[in-house]
C-alpha cells in the first residue's frame, strides 16, 4: 500500500507519517470524497483539522490511510473475534482428519468426508461472518462481488451443498458423486477467499510476515485438499480394486499432508486472533487520542 494519499485534484496532501505528526494543512479544505474511517461519512468540503459532524471522529483520522489502527476498533474487535471462533472450527475438523487417517475403510466412507466438510464448514460459518464483518467506512464503496462477500457466499454453499449430498444420494443415486465434488470445489474456492481476505488484514497491520505465510498455507491447503478429494472421487467412481488400491495408499501421505496444514493453519488463525486483538487495541488508544486533541 502506498504511503501518498494524495488524491487526483485535492489540495490536500499527506501521508501515514506526516498526518500522524499532525502536518496536516489547517487552511484548505478536502475537495476530494475521503470516508471518515469510523462511520463512512463523506467527509468533502471539510478542513483538515476539523471533525466528522456524524460520529465527532478527527477528520485527520482518515487522513492517515488503510491501516487497522486507524479504523473502526469495534469492528476490528469483531474481527479478532472470528478468528477465535474459526481456531476452534479448524481444530475441530483436525481431529476428525486424524480420525479419517486412523480410520481403514475411510475411502468407503463417502459420510465421514462429508461429515468433515460439515463439522468445519458448520462451526466455521459464525466465525467467516465475523471476520467478514463489514467495515462502516467502505459499506457504499464496497463492489457488489468483493472478497467479503464471495466469502459469505461460498461458506453458505458449500455448507448447504454437503448437507444437500446426503438427500440427493437418497433420491438420486447417480447425481450424489457430482453433487459432492461441486461441494468440495466451492469449499476449496471458500478457502480461497479466506486467506484472500486474511492478507488483506494483515496487509493493513501492516505485517509482511504474516502475509507470506498466510499464503504459504492457503497454497498448501488448496493443493493437499484438492489432491485428497479427487483421490477420493477416484476411489468411488473406479470399479476397478487396483485402482482403488492405489488411491487408498496415496491417500495415507495426503491426509498426512492435510492434516500439516491444518495444524498449520489452526496456528496461522490464533496468530490472526492475537493480531486483531492488538489492532482493536491500537484502534482505541488512537481513537481516545484523537478525540482528546
């Protein structure tokens, strides 16, 4: 994110380092639409040096850019929040991948995969709301198929998709197989998204780290996945034991792959749940700040 917040024809000119030092022009007036970081309003035609007539927060306050610690602290609170609740989720659905592993005839059991899905994509689902919460300074410039909002959608489907499954194998035998691999491609598109709108927070710490390695795991989650269920899909839809033999012994170093990265994500989700709750913590010292100027 560049530091320059200059906007096309504004008169006023600043950056993260020199608003935060207070050198910010108390003599022009914002000709250019800026949010006010806290509620969303507009805050054009006003000075610099005054404050939103909506909420009382410091005009200076959206002056300094993207950054968390300049935001909304309730919603970066909600934020850390969800990233709480999805630890639990992961750890949850690790366990139930331990189990698969330990499991000899988990290959010819299409529920337990199913049921996996399930268990995280269920007790994931008020944790991706939470950490999608929408934030009151973009709600009217948000595009209609943001990152947030496929998110949203995703979690949804693909939960209602594997609860789908079962009923659809009842009524219509044929349809299950592809009705569980449009499942298992809309859970991996969801795990897309997620670490998509991850390295966007952390990119606003800002915390390069964090970004890396968010992206090391979502990669390495897509890949071991992805590998996992079409092993599975060949599994149920081969007729031939040699080939099912095959599948089920690969199987064994994918899970062993899944179950690595899980943990490694569980991980990644407490290291987020930490960094939020330092930036609602920051976003409120800078408020308090701001509001005693």
């Amino acid at each position: 994110m560049p530091d320059p917040v200059e906007k096309p024809g504004a008169r006023v000119v600043s950056t993260p380092s020199e608003a935060s030092q207070g050198n910010v022009s108390a003599l022009s007036v914002i000709d250019y639409d800026l949010l006010c970081r806290a509620c969303g309003y507009n805050l054009r035609g006003l000075s610099p040096s005054g404050r939103c007539p909506e909420c009382e927060t410091p005009v200076a306050h959206a002056l300094h850019g993207d950054w968390l610690r300049y935001s909304d602290p309730r919603w970066v609170a909600v934020i850390a929040r969800g990233y709480r609740v999805q630890s639990a989720a992961v750890a949850i659905g690790l366990i139930a991948i331990i189990f698969a592993a330990a499991s000899r005839e988990s290959l010819g059991l299409p529920w337990l995969t199913m049921a996996i899905a399930l268990t995280v994509g269920t007790g994931g689902l008020v944790g991706v709301w939470m950490t999608t919460a929408r934030e009151p300074a973009t709600a009217d410039a948000e595009r209609v198929f943001s990152v947030r909002r496929l998110l949203r959608m995703l979690t949804i489907g693909g939960i209602g998709l594997q609860a789908g499954s079962g009923y659809v194998s009842a009524i219509w035998p044929a349809a299950a197989l592809p009705v569980r691999l449009l499942a298992a491609v809309v859970m991996l598109l969801g795990i897309l998204c997620a670490f998509r709108h991850a390295v966007n927070l952390s990119q606003r710490i800002p915390d390069e780290a964090l970004v890396a390695e968010t992206n090391t795991v979502m990669w390495g989650l897509i890949i071991s996945y992805g590998v996992f269920l079409g092993i599975i899909a060949l599994a149920l839809s081969s007729a031939g034991s040699f080939t099912t033999m095959i599948a089920c012994g690969l199987s064994r170093t994918v899970i062993v792959a899944c179950v690595i990265f899980t943990l490694w994500c569980l991980t990644l989700f407490s290291r987020y749940a930490k960094s939020m709750r330092l930036a609602a913590i920051d976003a409120r010292h800078m408020a308090s700040r701001k509001r005693s100027e």
